[in-house]
C-alpha cells in the first residue's frame, strides 16, 4: 500500500499478531463480554422505561449513561471480534474515521451524564426544597440533550479536522481506530489538529474536576446530618465509584498511548487499550444496581416475575 493520498482506503491496525493460536478463545470470551455488557445495560435501561416509578432525573440520567455504554462499545466490538477472525485486520478509511468518532464522543458523553449525575445530587442533598422546582421533566430534558448533542459536536469538529488532511501514512498501531493516531499520519500537522483536540482535553477535564469538587462539597456537606449522610453514601457512592472507574480507565489509555512503554508484550498493550471498554460498560450497571435499593427491588422483581412466568408454561 503506497503512502499517497490518493491510494490510501484502508487502514491496517496492529495487536493482535499474536493471538492467531488463542483466536477462538479470545472471540469466544470477547463475545461473552459483549454479550454481558448488552444483558447488564439493557436489564437497568428496560427496567427504568418500563416502571414509572422510576421516572425520576437520576434513574432517567443512569439510563441515558448505560445507552451510552451501548453505542460506544458498539463502534469497538463487532470489528475487533471480526478481526479475532481474520489473519489482515484491515478498516476502511471511512470505518476508522466512523469508530474513532463513536468511541471518542461516548467517552466524553459519560463525563456529561456524570456531571448531570453529580448536579442532580448536589440539589438533592443541599437544595431539597427546591429540587422538584429546579429538577422538572423539562429541564431534565434539555440537560440531557446538551449532554449528548456537545460531545458530539466537538468530537464531530475534532474528526473533520483530520478528515480534511492530507495522510502520508496508512498504519496505526493500536486494535481500534483513534483519531490522535490518525492525525499523526498526516504529512504535515495543523493549527486546527493541534487547538480543537486541546480544547476537547480541557473542556473535559473541566467537567472531571467539577465532579469531583461536587462530591467533595458533599461529602463534607453530608457530615452535618445523618439523614443527609445516609442518603450520601446510598445514592452518591455508587456516582463516585463510577467516576473513578470511567476517569481511571480513560486516563489510563490516553497517557498509556502518549507516554507508555513500547517495550510491554502485545498482549499488556491490548489490555490498557481495552481496559475502558470493557471495565466501565460492566461494572458501571452492576454497581447502580445493587447499591441503589428502589432499582435493585424492581430488577429483582422483573426477574423473579419472569422466572414464575417461565415456570408456569414448562
């Protein structure tokens, strides 16, 4: 494949020469893994739609952040368990730009829904009297969709940068497509390559840093009540380790590509790659639904009916 513009349509991604003898095992476990992220995510989203009773900002934002788990490991899991498959791991060049934009803008979308998730509780525990004033159906909406349409705007504006350079270079040496990789094949770096992807970092940590100052604030906040305290650790706790789980993950991969080792085994490098979309789509749902006891109640309930119900037609 030449290093010209005009001949470049697919992309090669580098890992996974050294699975080809574990290949079946690896496809079989990556699919069990993707087969449970659907069941764990679908199971806490199904459940908040379907019973009204739950119909309220922080069920209605959980659900939002586990849809959101659903679409970003959409744009990785069916090409790499194609790829498990194939001795070329090759992607079109429109393939690549559409997975690198579907797993950057789900990244930035859960720090939206945390920080929707962090103000939520902050008016709940600081501001009770007025929640029900500042947290009506309608405002709920409009945060919900500047959380997800601002991701994929700036994420939007940070490809067509890279869409509309010039490529001297058709390898990129990860499993999955990642537009800080494709813009360093460019043959010459932009102003625009370098601005809007800074602005991105920054726009986001900003929201890292405000959730944290949140949950800081009520932490200390909670110390003056034990009612306060209790509803605290019942419904913030989960948010925080959330945050920690999909921060970590995140921090990790990005200055694991930018500063790590090459010298790792293919096998550590595929791991930190995978590591956010693997560990958050699960953990996430999982931790929501057994510290959150009115959405526990209801999961267990839907199971439990569901199981009778099979029972009685056997």
């Amino acid at each position: 494949m030449m290093d010209n513009v005009s001949v470049i349509t697919m992309f090669t991604l580098s890992g996974l020469s050294g699975t080809f003898n574990h290949r079946v095992t690896l496809f079989v476990l990556t699919l069990l893994c993707y087969c449970v992220i659907w069941m764990v995510n679908m199971t806490i989203v199904v459940t908040i739609i379907m019973d009204k009773t739950l119909h309220e900002p922080m069920y209605i934002f959980l659900c939002n952040l586990c849809i959101n788990g659903l679409y970003g490991t959409a744009g990785f899991y069916p090409k790499f368990l194609q790829d498990l498959l194939l001795t070329t791991h090759l992607i079109s060049v429109p393939g690549c730009f559409l997975q690198g934009f579907m797993i950057h803008s789900s990244a930035c979308a859960d720090l939206s829904l945390l920080a929707l998730m962090a103000y939520d509780r902050y008016v709940a525990i600081c501001r009770p009297l007025v929640y029900h004033s500042m947290m009506t159906r309608k405002r709920v909406s409009v945060y919900i969709f500047f959380a997800w349409i601002i991701p994929f705007y700036l994420i939007f504006i940070s490809t067509g940068t890279t869409i509309t350079s010039r490529l001297c270079g058709s390898h990129i040496p990860k499993i999955y497509c990642v537009n800080w990789l494709i813009s360093n094949l460019a043959c010459s770096a932009s102003v625009a390559q370098v601005v809007f992807p800074a602005f991105n970092y920054t726009f986001y940590f900003g929201h890292a840093v405000f959730i944290v100052w949140s949950y800081v604030f009520l932490a200390k906040s909670c110390q003056k009540s034990k009612e306060n305290k209790q509803k605290f650790m019942q419904t913030c706790l989960p948010h925080l380790l959330t945050l920690i789980i999909v921060v970590g993950s995140l921090l990790f991969d990005l200055l694991y590509m930018r500063f790590g080792s090459k010298e790792l085994s293919e096998n550590v490098q595929n791991f930190m790659a995978m590591e956010f979309l693997v560990i958050p789509p699960i953990i996430n749902p999982l931790i929501y639904g057994f510290r959150l006891t009115q959405l526990r109640k209801r999961v267990s309930h839907i199971i439990c009916c569901r199981s009778l119900v099979f029972r009685l037609k056997a």
